[in-house]
C-alpha cells in the first residue's frame, strides 16, 4: 500500500484529500484515505501522549485518534460534532487524523509539488513532504509515516 | 502457493487425523477394547498414509509405513497374536511414523538409527528376517509375502503384482494349509500350486466376480460404473445385477448401496489385475474374484433377461420419482452432494453396458433401510483466517443489535411494538448466531490428549518406570488456540507426574500399590469453562524437601510459617525445580513457574492438591475460547473499564476503620486480619490526579500472577459481561497497564485491564508494604 501509495505521487496525476486545521490547508494522498466520518466521542488510553485523542471502534476493529493540530504543534482541537476523522491506512495500521473539516479533492500533478519553504517551525516542516499552490492557496502534503513515526521504546507506535 | 504445495498440505493434514486414528486405535486394542473393525481402521489409516506419501515421493515413510502395516495385517489375519507386547511395539511405532510425517512436512533429518530399529522389530514381529544390507529397501518385496499367503488374495490387491515370486511358496508352506483351501478351493478343478504360480497359470479363461458396493463406497466418490466399465476393457464380460435387496421407494436410503453385481469376465489377464481395479475400493466393498475355467456364459438369454429387467426396473422407478416429487425434478442423488454423482452415460462398454450405466443411478436415487450403514462424518476443511473473520463480524453483529436496541429504547418506542418485538428476535438470532461460530472453533481436546499418551510412554521408558495414562472427556470442546497452547504446559505436567511423582516399581510394590502407575487426565465443562485435571497416585509432595528447597534458594524465610497448601504452591514459585540434579526428563530449565504462567497467558488458573502417599493432582481451569473474555465493568474517573474475571478473588466496600495509611502514599485494607495493598486503579493509569477516597470507592480483590493478593480500587460496579476481545496493538501498540480493548454494548471502546501490570506498577512500594504486612503478620 505505501508502495503504492509513493508511486502514484511520483506519477503524473496525485489525488489528495485536502482539509483545513484552523486557518491552515493541508491533504492527504487519496489512496491512504479508507473513510472520513464525524466526531464520535473517543476512549482515552492511559499514559499515552498528549495529541491521541484515544481510540474509537470502526466497524469491529479498535484503532487510535490522532489530534493532527496538537501533532503539528498547533492548539488542540476542542472537538466538536462538526469535526471530522479521516480514517487512513499506514503500513499496516489504520488511524485516524482528528481535522477541522474537509475541504477539497485535488487531482495535482507531480510536479506541481514543490519542497516545504525553509520558513516553518521545524516540528511542522518534519510532519510534511512537500506544498502545493493552488488559487491562491497553499495545501501542504502530509507525510503519513511520519506522523506515525514509530518511537524506539516501541511501546506505543504514536508515542 | 502452487497446487502441488496444496495438495501435499491437505495430505499432511490428513496424515495428521490418520495418525490420530491410529493411536487411538492401539490404545482402544490396548484397553482390549477393540474388535477386528479397530484393527482394520488402524491399517486403514497406515495404509492411507502410505498410499499419500508414495504419491509424494516420500520413500523413507513409505518403507516404514510399508513394514508397519505388514505387521499390522498380520495382526488383522490373527497371524499376529495380539499381545500387550506387540501393542507397545505398535504404538512406538506409531510415534516413529509420525515423527516421519513430522519430518517430511518441516523437513530436518530422521533419527535413522531409531528407524531401522524399529522397522526391524517390526519385521521381526511378522516373522521376516530383515535383509542384512538394505533392510528397509527389502520391506516392500518382503511384506506381500508375509500379507499374501493368510489373506488369500482377497485384501491387498496393490501387493499382487508379488505374487509369483518363489518367496511366496516359501511362505505359504509355513503356512497353514486352510487359507490356501480358501483361495483357491473355488477352483472346480485341482490345481497344482506351481502350476499355479507358474507364468502362464494366471491366465485362465476368465473369472466370476463378485462385485457389492457398500454405501462408503460411492460416499467416497467412486462409481460402480466406471469400476465395471474398466473391468470391460480386460475382455469380454457379462453383467448380472442382484437388486433383490432394494428396498420399496419410500425405504430406500439415497445414500445407501443395493446392488450386488455378478461378472463373468472373459480375459486373458490375470487376477491380480482385475483386483487392481478394485484396488481404491476395495474396503468399501465386498468383493469375490475366483478363476473361471470353463463355461464362460452359461445362459447368456437369461443374463440379458435379468439386464432388462433391471433397466425397466430403474426407469420405472425414475418415473415414479418423477411423479412423486415433481418439485425435485433434478435426480435426488444431484441434491445430495454425498451420494455419487453417476454419469446417465450412454458410452457402451460392451452389451452389458446399458444396464451397469443405468444402475449405479437407481443405489444413488433411492433411499434404503442402510439405518445399519455408518454415515461419513460430513467435515469439511476451512482456513482458520476465514473462520476468524467470520467471528469478527458477528462480533460487531452482536455489537450493532444492542447499539440498534438501544437507539430504538432511547426514542421511546413502546415495548410491545412491533419494532421493539422484531428487535427481540434479532437479539435471539444474534446470540445464536454468536454461540454457532464460536462453536466452528471449538475442538475436542482429544489430539492433545493423545500426544500426551506418547509422552507417558517415552517418560516412562526413559526412567524405567511403568505408568498407564486414563483419559476421560476427551470429547471435550475447546478452542482451537487454547488446544494448541495446552499442548507444553500438559506435557511438562506428566512429564512431573511421572519423574517425580510416580515411584519406582519396586518401592511401589514396597508401598503395597500396583506396580504400574497410574496418571489420569480428565477433562470436563463446569459452569462455563473447561477444567482439565492431572492427577498421578505416585508419591505426592514431599513437602519438607519443598520447603527446604525453597528455604535454600530464598524464596521462604526460613522461620515462615506456611500451611500445607502454600508449601505446595511454592513449586509454582518463579525459580523453583525440585530436581536436585537436571534429569533428561522435566529438568529443561523451566518449572512449574512457566506453566502456570502459560494458563494464565490463556486467561486460565492451575491449582495443586497432594496428599503424601496417594498422589498429586493439578487442575486447569481454562475459558472456552481466547474470543471473548468474562469481565467485571467498572467505572473508574468516568471510563469503562473491563477488569478480568478471572483474577478477581472478591469485591468489598472498604470501611474507614478497615483502610490503614502505610508509609507517605501507600494504604493497605485489613480482609479478615491481613493486609492487602490497595491500589487506586484511576492514579495507576493516570486518569486522575488526586488518589479516590477508599471509603467512597468500591475494593476489588485481585490475585496476580505470582499469587499475591491487590486491592483495586475503583469508582463503581456496573455488572459482569462476556466480551469480545479486540487488540490494540494492531492499530495503536502496546499500553501500559491495558490488556486489549473490547467494544462495550453503546459501540464505545473500552479498555481491559491488566492486572498484573497495575500491580506491579507499584511494586516498589508493594515491597515495602510486604515487608512490613509479613512482619506484622509474624
């Protein structure tokens, strides 16, 4: 799947889902996305870091919510019913990203993505592979694994 | 995986069940149980494993298999006397054919020594001196020349292709004349046995066979059709079918086999190769085959009458069926998957050929009085992911009807509408539904009892002792992954029983016991899960030597005052092995520790009872299923957690006078004049700050691992649930004091406690609290 995933950035045509925390735009590769729902309320984990918001039940199987705004350094979201989970797949793991809402479907080409500007925090700019212009906007592309980054304790893959 | 690869992985399946059959065969014979059906089932199943593995090319199990069922065939024709002695060798045997079966499936080298040991004590057993260079490559040639003479022709038709070598005459002397009388007494005229046995002896006129299928037969998909029709091709033949024993239409049995076919073959072949055509069947049917001499077609008119009767026989009676059953106007053998399927074929095989087309349909078609025929158990193979999938989804089944009930409670429908009946009913379905599938996972625990009867035979000859192995229950239906998980703690359990429990022949004799030791393993279902007891009538528990054991490694105090039942439970104790020195049985490096701690990885617990003299017993107690867990919900801080059943001892409402601050942090509860830490399971997980108060708290009495007691202390009880279990290092990882996650009725998630982890969360001050609990106890 992430193979497949690369290379179809690589191609000519990307489709991205792009989604809005705060002010901000940002996608995720299509192919990645397995469902986008509402705001339900989570079961927080014990101990575990301060941007997973806990776990959720979709459709039998037990899977993490991330707080993608706390992720990228930003204020935590306060969710609402008006926020909405994107359900992705990475590797083998499915996650959820906590958003603001969903914006947009794109269809970029590969060379429309241009290398993240030198200017954002570091934190930010680690999370992200690349930005796109378009009307005026700018989408940044999230990096997935990275968000998912496994820590070397390896208790905890979101740690 | 190609389909070679396929096909050799249900063959090793199948091996799997075959040797399972054998043993319990043996051990039915050993019990003096059996009757000539169980040793017929025994060779039937080596036979079976033989034929597999010569398809495969595994020629080091074919030659065993080969020289064991030599042997077993003899047993089979009473050449053998069955002896306790040949039923030992029997079952090491068998333990040496399926440790080739074993070797062939995950490849590694094959002890060769044992099996040329044992492939000699075989062939010893059936009176063949093995040859000196290559014993096991003399087998094949040997074995039908043991076989042949006592069988007459009548069983081993593979083997026939031997029959004219000079051995067999050699053999057949020292024979009793009586088999060769029924072999050939069919003969109308004297046959002199070299004539006989000489080139061109086979080759008589022809022969009258005797062909009746029994129901097995066309259950295993066979044809009487094509049996014949190939019979045809040898020669000339004639065709009578004896259909007296079909049943009136609404007797027969769809499944069931009527017909009893006579053949008089004209052929130059020879009787091994008519048999060879009957080779795949040839347990599924009774068959004659004698030598024809003359007078091939005695009255062909009346051959070809009988034909046609029974052609106008079958086609009245599809008329019939047709008639009857409209409805089923497909034939009635198309609906039933396990009756054969024959062809309404039109091919001639020779003038006979319409009537033997036409006839295997009518056995197929029509029913019988064959109450008396035994069914095949109907089994099919299902991959375990599928099966595991399926569970899933009736998990969330079971999940979305209570969240849909729910839903329909909270918008205030009536309860007697018809939504909230229908509802009603959906629950039923659902929890049926659930029971069914969790039931396609369970397995009697019969395999592992009968590993562990290897295990008792290899223990007690390795330490000279003589111990029987009872099972009971053995019927028992567990899952399949706690069966499989079972299999090392059990066999570490009789590995004890045996080595240290049982005594020596001599000082049992001494005692006034039976020299042969005894170990029973029992398993049975009690209150909703299965209990599985190990019991020995050996020594018992030496309890001063456990004492003085535990005393010398530190895990006692030398002045501790322990009842009877805690010295007992010190060989539980993690670095505990009462072996003074490491012996080659259960000395492996892992004690009792281990195995206790492999029941509880399954969610299950073991106990010990000794009484000096008279034995030990341990007792497992093990859920159903590994699917879904008993717990206690509870509410901690506004979650839901589950806590497992199956460590909580009690649950108890702290009185203030009964709480008892110990140290800076630390409280304990006073339960019937000890102290039990208490441990706020909210602080442990970081759910709250501020530790609860005890007094407004509820105390759940838990037991750990390592059998010491906690108090938990949480906010409330909400009830005791089954739930299923769901993992979260699949999605997430491993967290810290949380066991896996499980979905509750409202579609939440919650977490199930692991309480072993909390409680050793705070064993830095449990130790302290020990301590000081262990002084005061003093």
């Amino acid at each position: 799947m992430t193979q497949l995933h690369e290379q179809s950035v690589a191609g000519a045509n990307n489709e991205l889902i792009a989604f809005r925390l705060g002010q901000q735009e940002f996608c995720v590769d299509i192919m990645s996305v397995r469902d986008i729902r509402g705001w339900t309320p989570t079961t927080p984990l014990p101990h575990s870091e301060h941007y997973v918001k806990g776990v959720i039940n979709l459709r039998g199987a037990v899977l993490p919510v991330v707080d993608l705004a706390a992720r990228l350094g930003f204020t935590p979201a306060d969710p609402t019913p008006r926020h909405v989970i994107i359900i992705t797949q990475v590797g083998r793991q499915t996650i959820g990203l906590l958003v603001d809402a969903v914006s947009d479907i794109l269809t970029v080409e590969s060379s429309s993505i241009q290398a993240t500007p030198n200017v954002a925090s570091e934190l930010a700019r680690s999370f992200m592979k690349g930005v796109i212009a378009m009307e005026g906007r700018m989408i940044s592309l999230i990096a997935l694994d990275s968000v998912l980054t496994h820590n070397q304790s390896g208790s905890g893959l979101l740690n | 995986m190609d389909t070679m690869a396929a096909i050799k992985q249900t063959f090793f399946q199948e091996c799997e069940e075959q040797l399972a059959e054998l043993e319990d065969g043996l051990l039915t014979i050993e019990r003096e149980e059996g009757d000539v059906e169980t040793i017929n089932a025994v060779f039937r199943a080596v036979h079976s494993i033989k034929g597999g593995a010569g398809a495969f090319g595994l020629d080091a199990l074919v030659r065993f298999a080969h020289t064991f069922e030599t042997t077993l065939d003899g047993m089979r024709s009473g050449r053998i006397e069955i002896t306790q002695q040949i039923i030992k060798l029997m079952l090491r045997s068998a333990d040496v054919l399926s440790d080739l079966v074993r070797i062939s499936r995950d490849g590694g080298a094959a002890d060769e020594a044992r099996v040329a040991q044992m492939t000699e004590e075989l062939q010893k057993a059936c009176g063949i001196e093995p040859a000196p260079a290559a014993p096991a490559a003399a087998a094949p040639a040997a074995a039908p020349v043991a076989i042949e003479p006592v069988e007459g022709a009548a069983l081993v038709p593979d083997e026939f292709g031997f029959v004219p070598t000079p051995v067999h005459f050699d053999f057949a002397d020292e024979q009793p004349e009586e088999p060769q009388v029924d072999e050939f007494g069919f003969a109308p005229v004297k046959i002199d046995f070299d004539e006989l046995l000489a080139e061109d002896a086979s080759h008589t006129e022809g022969f009258e066979i005797r062909f009746r299928p029994k129901p097995e037969l066309y259950a295993k998909a066979n044809d009487a059709l094509r049996l014949l029709r190939e019979l045809g091709r040898m020669g000339e033949m004639e065709v009578t079918c004896d259909y007296s024993s079909l049943p009136h239409l609404d007797a027969i049995d769809p499944e069931g086999a009527y017909f009893d076919w006579t053949i008089k073959l004209k052929t130059d072949g020879t009787e091994a190769a008519v048999r060879e055509i009957f080779e795949f069947v040839e347990f599924d049917c009774d068959l004659e085959v004698r030598p024809l001499i003359s007078g091939f077609v005695e009255a062909p008119e009346e051959a070809e009458k009988v034909v046609k009767e029974v052609l106008a026989q079958v086609a009245a009676e599809e008329q019939a069926e047709k008639a009857v059953a409209p409805v089923a106007a497909a034939p009635v053998f198309e609906v039933k998957p396990a009756a054969p399927a024959p062809e309404p074929v039109a091919a001639p095989v020779q003038e006979a050929a319409p009537a033997v087309a036409a006839a295997p349909a009518a056995p197929a078609a029509n029913a019988a009085a064959a109450a008396s025929a035994p069914a095949p158990s109907a089994t099919i193979r299902v991959d375990l992911d599928r099966v595991d999938r399926l569970i899933d989804l009736v998990g969330e089944l079971v999940i979305n009807q209570s969240m849909l009930a729910q839903r329909v409670m909270e918008a205030g429908i009536a309860r007697l509408s018809d939504v909230a009946v229908g509802l009603d009913d959906l629950e039923h379905l659902t929890r049926e539904i659930q029971d069914s599938v969790m039931a396609i996972r369970a397995q009697p625990v019969r395999p592992i009892f009968q590993r562990m009867s290897r295990v008792v035979r290899e223990v007690a000859d390795m330490t000279g002792k003589s111990v029987r192995l009872i099972t009971e229950g053995e019927n028992c239906e567990v899952d399949k992954t706690v069966i499989e998980r079972l299999a090392d703690p059990l066999t570490h359990m009789i590995r004890n029983a045996i080595d240290h429990g049982i005594e020596k022949p001599e000082d049992r004799i001494a005692k006034g016991k039976p020299e042969q030791g005894v170990v029973r393993m029992i398993a049975a279902h009690r209150s909703g899960r299965v209990v599985i007891e190990v019991a020995d009538d050996g020594a018992g528990i030496n309890r001063q030597r456990v004492r003085d054991i535990a005393v010398k490694k530190g895990i006692i105090s030398p002045d501790a005052q322990l009842t009877d039942a805690e010295i007992d439970d010190l060989i539980f104790a993690p670095g505990f092995s009462t072996a003074e020195k490491i012996s080659d049985v259960s000395g492996r490096g892992v004690g009792m520790d281990v195995v206790r701690r492999s029941i509880q990885a399954l969610g299950g617990r073991i106990s010990i009872s000794s009484r000096p003299g008279q034995g030990t017993t341990f007792t497992l107690s093990l859920p159903l299923t590994l699917a879904v867990l008993d717990g206690m919900v509870v509410t901690v801080a506004g979650q839901t957690l589950v806590v497992p059943l199956s460590t909580i001892v009690e649950t108890l409402q702290p009185k203030e006078s009964d709480i008892h601050g110990l140290g800076e942090k630390a409280r304990v509860i006073a339960i019937r004049g000890s102290f039990i830490p208490l441990i706020d399971v909210g602080a442990v997980l970081g759910y709250r700050e501020v530790e609860a108060d005890p007094v407004q708290s509820v105390a759940v009495m838990v037991e750990t691992e390592n059998q010491s007691q906690c108090a938990l202390m949480v906010d409330a009880i909400i009830g005791q649930q089954q739930v299923v279990i769901k993992s979260l290092e699949t999605n997430y990882g491993h967290v810290f004091g949380v066991a896996a996650a499980t979905i509750l009725g409202d579609g939440r998630v919650a977490v199930i406690l692991d309480v072993d982890a909390i409680v050793a969360g705070s064993r830095t001050e449990m130790a302290r609290i020990d301590a000081n609990r262990k002084r005061n106890a003093a």
